[in-house]
C-alpha cells in the first residue's frame, strides 16, 4: 500500500465519519477593534488528539487558544468543547488548561507549591494533593528540586515545572502555548519527544500553538496552517508537506521548487504541463486541473535528482548550469540556474562517504524528477 | 572603577560631604553636650537623653506623630495600590487622563497650598482640628506617593501570572490575594515606608490641620526652637536620625542580602 511520508498511521479519528469531534471551532470570528484576528474559522479536535496550529506571528493561532481558555470571548461563532458550549465559561470554570509561553511560574511559591495550586483550587483534600504533586514531580523527573523557588531553577526545570503544574489537574484539554520557544535547540529537540511522550502516557488531548514548522511536524497527528486568521489546511505532517493544499502552505513548510505554468494536455494517465519558461513537465496527478488553466507545479529539493549527463530513464529532465553549493554533512544543497532562467534547489544525500561524480560550480548539470514527484497546484 | 585620587577629587569629596552632612553631625555632637548652651562644649554627657524621656511634651508629640504616621501611612497605602491599579489594569475608561493628574498632583503641589485648603475645607464641613483631620490631611499627601511606586512595580508585572492562576481554577478575587499580591508586596512595603517617612517629617501641612491635643513632634521640635535651642531638642532630633538611619540601612541590607542570595541561586541553577 502506497502512503505519503513513509508512515503508517494507526490513530486517525479524522477520517472516520462517526468519529465524535472533541473540540469544535464554529465560524469563530474574533476582532479587537479594526483588527480581525480570526475571521469566520471551523475547525475540529479529536480526543486524544496531539493537535498543532501553526503560523506566523498574528495569524491569529494564540488568540484561538486564549479563547479555548477563555481569556477572550468570541465576537461571532461558537467554541464547544465535548460538546459544550463555552461561552460565558470563565476561565476558572473551564476543564482547560494551558501551559503558557513565559511559564508564568508563581515567583513566590515553591515548585511544589506552584503544581498544588490547582488542586488546592479545587478543594483536594490534603493527603491527595500531596501525593498528586509527588506523581507529577516523577513524572516530569523533578523530585529533588520540590522546595525550590522557581528563579533557583534552569530554563529547561521551569519548563517542566510549568508542564506539571498544567497536567496536575488532569484537564481534558492541555493548551501550549509556544511551550519550547525559551529553550535552546538541543533541549528543544529532546524536550519534543519528551511531550509526545507524556501525552501518550496522560492520553490527553494536546493543542499546541507554534511558528517552528518543525517542531510541529515531529510532535502533532494534525497541524492546522493559519494565515491572516485563516485556515489554510488541516492534515498530517505527511499530508502538508506532500500534498499541500496551497502555494502558501507548499512555501511555508519546508523548502520548495515552484514552476509557473499552464496545463498543455490532460490524458487518463498524465498531464503536460508547460511551464511560463519554457520547461515541459509531465505528472501523473495533476488533480482537477482542467486543461489550458493557470498552475504551480511544486516540487521539493529532495525530490530532484542531480547529474552530470542526462539520465537516459528520466521523465522529467532539464538541463542548467551549478550555481551554488551548500555542503551540510547529511545532505548537500545545489541551486542551478536552468537554461530558460529559473533557479532549482536540489538536495542530496550524502549516504556514501564519496562520490563518483562530483559536481563544481559552474558544472553544466540535469535535474531530473519522476512523474509522482511533485504536486500541482491550483491556488 | 579606576579613579585617582588626586588632590582635586579629595577636596571637592570632602567639601561635598561637609557641606551636606556638617550640620548633623554638629547636631549630634551638641546632643551630647555637659552644658546648655548649644554652641559651647563642656564636656560629653547623656543628660539631655534622659530629661528628654522626662520631658512630657515632646514624648506625647512624638506619639502623636507615631501614631498619625502608622494609620496615616497605612490607609495610603490602601488607597495608593487601588488607584495604582487602576491606572494599570483599566487603561481605557471616561475621565483617566484627569484621575491619572488628580491622583499625581499633591506630588508637585506646594505644601503651603495643600495645607491651606485643607484648612478651608476642614473649617467649612466644620471638622474640630485634631488628630483626625492631621491624619486625614496626611493620607491625602502620602497617597500619591504610594500610588507611584506601586504602579511602577505594576507596569512590569507579568499578567500571565494572573492568567495561570485563573486559568488553574483561581477565581479573581483568590488570584488577587493569592498571586498578585504577594508578588507586588515588596512595592506595597516600599511605599509604606515612604508614606511613614513623608508623615513623620511634614510640618506644614500638620501645622496648617492640627489641632490643639494633637501636637506632632515637628510641629512641637519647631516650636520650642522658636524659644532657643536647647539641647534636649538637639537630642531629640538625634534619635529621630538614628531611627530612620537604622531603617535605611536594614532596608538596603535586606535588599542586598537578597541580591547576593539571588544570583547564588541563579548560578547554582545554571550548573543544574
């Protein structure tokens, strides 16, 4: 069975049509003024779900968590959350809750005390509440740091410190908020398994607000792509970086090779497509392009093969000339300048220690890609 | 620092010094002073320490103004955090710019003026001067004192701290005393402080509201001295200088103890 990104996903509530949503955005509008943050947004969470919105700064990803908290209300729309209605539910009354970018660890309490917050909160009784603030510190691996302030602690322990305390009270829902933007890329990394680690375990639902790409392609089942208080696409990782939806959403993850072009010639099998340069490209799914419309064909680096002579197999080749390389120890990077103009970045693997055919600047060159390599795009 | 110390610096450090610190500690030295004439030297004594505890005016003026200065600087501090934060949090409401300059404006106002209209005021509600109206008069001057250092302390307060606590199931009122409370609580202390030193020395508003029976320790030195110095006053004043020297340098050793235990901590944080 072919699937896209070489995973085999098991847990995929989203494309069973009896699947009951958890959490249901519905065409929530939120303005401050002038200023629409989000505009006319749906959106749906499933339960158990690792769920990220990604986008960059303004797009409107943090307000949507500050409303699934209840820090702002909707102007227009619903939130329902396990088939509730939220509105007019204060914060202190949701079963959210939310991991915030500064931590905002209370100064004056101890680690211990900053976790039992909650559950004092709540009127736990005092024997529970102990033994639910020792569970925690296991579990975020903090036992021994209990009665510190939280400033007599590293970035990475406030973290986990923050994460505990926002766990402690089992809510339904975790919201985070930019969790690992403070920490530096070593700990980031280590810290991104650590979470889906953890959610695994709680088996709670995790909707995480982030700009990295990255980091939410390693930790969500989902990410949904915002813009200007819009949703761009909701998919897996593989799905939105494979098969975006959009030129926005193909340039806003990862790197990628745009051709302008129109579709030439649709057949059962392939479609021809003549680039505004002059390159012809045949692919096999070029989805409901009719012919003679206006397209994007996008294709990522890693897609394309690199040569000195033209692959005598190849579907696709086009000849240019080397004009730069990036070596960066897994991989290496090669911008050429094709004969009719347009610049192609090509990645490589560097899976042998050395190469038969090296390339040099200036090296006259063939990109080459398959059929299925790349997608069109119509918006 | 690399400074040198050339005749120049030591000259202008020592004049600086003198020109400043001079006369009290010629006021201290004189408070030990065997004879009654201020200006002569006859010999160390302690004599004067001791009719000053017998001189019954000034002790009843010096709890006076003890007490005008605790609930004076007290109710300020109340009311100087409310409008501190309601110059903070409500950022947007009919009337702020005006609120924002009436609540700063005894800050720049001279003390004649506030005086003398609270002495207008007082007479025209027919208040009996006294206690009551020296203290009241004494809020409305500390006040905006308090209300500046709290809001300072405000304006870099991290409203998420509130958010968590609310978000953790806190309600408003329990996120106030829980959380944003103990957090300004040093600010708050501050301008106590401040409230209880503006209080403790104001003259001419106490003697513009003050009645007869509610005589405060200022009002009571300035009077006396009218009628010469004596050294019993310059005892007293003595004393006044110890207790607020005394509480300036607790308030800044504590402050740095816990600069110093800080970044301790902060390394030791660092090394994990």
């Amino acid at each position: 069975m072919k699937s896209l990104g070489s995973i085999r996903r098991d847990f995929a509530p989203w494309n069973d049509p009896n699947a009951k949503p958890y959490i249901q955005f519905d065409n929530v509008t939120k303005k401050f003024g002038d200023f629409t943050a989000v505009n006319n947004l749906s959106l749906t969470i499933f339960e158990r779900e690792f769920f990220a919105l990604l986008g960059a700064s303004g797009c409107g990803k943090s307000t949507l968590l500050r409303m699934l908290a209840g820090f702002e209300e909707p102007t227009a729309g619903r939130i329902l959350l396990d088939g509730q209605d939220l509105r007019g539910i204060p914060p202190y009354h949701r079963p959210v809750n939310m991991m915030f970018q500064s931590y905002a660890l209370f100064p004056h309490m101890t680690v211990e005390n900053n976790i039992a917050f909650g559950l004092k909160q709540d009127g736990m009784p005092k024997p529970e509440i102990a033994a639910r603030v020792a569970e925690m510190l296991k579990l975020v691996k903090l036992e021994q740091f209990a009665k510190r302030k939280p400033h007599q602690l590293s970035g990475g322990q406030r973290q986990r410190v923050a994460l505990a305390r926002s766990v402690a009270k089992r809510p339904k829902v975790l919201l985070l908020d930019e969790p690992l933007g403070a920490l530096d890329k070593k700990l980031r990394e280590e810290t991104q398994f650590e979470l889906m680690d953890l959610q695994q375990k709680l088996g709670l639902t995790f909707v995480v607000v982030t700009h990295d790409q990255e980091e939410a392609m390693t930790m969500a089942d989902r990410i949904a792509i915002l813009d200007k208080g819009e949703v761009m696409q909701v998919a897996t990782p593989p799905e939105v970086y494979e098969a975006p939806a959009s030129r926005f959403v193909a340039h806003f993850v990862g790197n990628v090779n745009m051709f302008e072009g129109k579709v030439a010639e649709r057949t059962a099998q392939t479609t021809r497509i003549a680039g505004a340069t002059g390159a012809q490209i045949v692919v096999e799914n070029a989805g409901d392009a009719a012919a003679g419309a206006d397209i994007v064909f996008a294709i990522r680096p890693e897609k394309i093969r690199i040569s000195s002579r033209k692959p005598a197999d190849a579907v696709n080749a086009l000849e240019g000339e080397v004009y730069d390389i990036a070596y960066l120890g897994d991989m290496t990077v090669y911008h050429v300048r094709l004969d009719d103009g347009q610049m192609v970045r090509a990645s490589t693997m560097n899976a042998a220690r050395v190469t038969e055919d090296p390339l040099s600047w200036n090296d006259r060159a063939w990109v080459s890609f398959r059929s299925d390599a790349g997608v069109v795009l119509t918006r | 620092m690399n400074a040198t110390w050339s005749r120049f610096n030591i000259t202008s450090i020592v004049l600086g010094f003198a020109f400043l610190y001079l006369p009290i500690v010629l006021l201290i030295v004189f408070s030990f002073n065997e004879s009654k004439l201020v200006t002569v030297w006859g010999g160390f004594s302690t004599k004067w320490y001791v009719s000053l505890f017998h001189n019954q005016g000034l002790m009843d003026a010096a709890w006076v103004t003890a007490r005008v200065g605790v609930i004076s600087a007290t109710v300020a501090t109340v009311l100087g955090t409310l409008a501190a934060l309601t110059l903070t949090r409500y950022t947007r409401f009919r009337g702020r710019v005006l609120f924002s300059g009436m609540v700063f404006a005894p800050l720049v106002m001279p003390e004649v003026i506030t005086g003398l209209s609270l002495l207008l005021l007082f007479v025209a509600v027919g208040l009996d001067r006294g206690f009551f109206t020296v203290t009241l008069a004494h809020i409305t001057l500390t006040m905006c004192f308090v209300a500046v250092v709290v809001q300072s302390r405000l304006i870099s307060f991290d409203r998420s701290l509130e958010e968590a606590a609310m978000d953790l199931g806190a309600t408003p009122v329990k996120t106030f005393f829980q959380i944003t409370l103990p957090v300004i609580m040093p600010a708050i202390v501050s301008g106590w402080m401040l409230a209880f030193t503006l209080s403790l020395d104001d003259l001419v508003i106490a003697s513009f509201t003050s009645g007869p029976g509610a005589t405060t320790l200022p009002m009571k030195i300035y009077s006396q001295v009218r009628l010469g110095v004596t050294p019993e006053i310059n005892a007293a004043c003595t004393i006044l200088i110890a207790v607020v020297a005394i509480g300036v340098i607790i308030a800044s050793l504590a402050n740095k103890r816990r600069e110093v235990q800080r970044q301790l901590d902060e390394q030791a944080a660092q090394r994990g």
